[in-house]
C-alpha cells in the first residue's frame, strides 16, 4: 500500500494516535493538516504561474 506500510500497521499506528491525542482532537489535528497540504499545493502553484508569466514576458520582450 505505502511501500510497506499494510493494514494493520496503519491500524497500530491510529490507535496510537488515538491514545496520545484523544478522539477529541483528532479532528482538529485532521483540520490542520488538511489547511497545510492545501496550503502547501496553492504555494506551488502559484510559484508555477508565476515562473510561466516571467517567461512569457522574456518571449514577449526578445520578439520585439
């Protein structure tokens, strides 16, 4: 599944997590986690967007 990582290991590693967080926060954490990831991706986007407007403008600059 994630390069050795089956079920039950992914079953050991949530009831660890549920002892050391508590049910209660975890979907805070799960909250967080998702408004970094989300974050994380608008970032590399942006910094695509960013470098495709930058070549535009060198083209657009040479041809004239």
């Amino acid at each position: 599944m994630f390069g050795g990582i089956g079920m039950p290991e992914l079953i050991v590693i949530l009831v660890i997590v549920l002892i050391i967080f508590g049910a209660n926060k975890l979907p805070q954490i799960g909250e967080g986690l998702g408004k970094g990831i989300r974050n994380f991706k608008k970032a590399t986007k942006e910094k695509e967007e960013i470098e495709h407007k930058d070549k535009e403008n060198e083209n657009s600059g040479e041809k004239k």
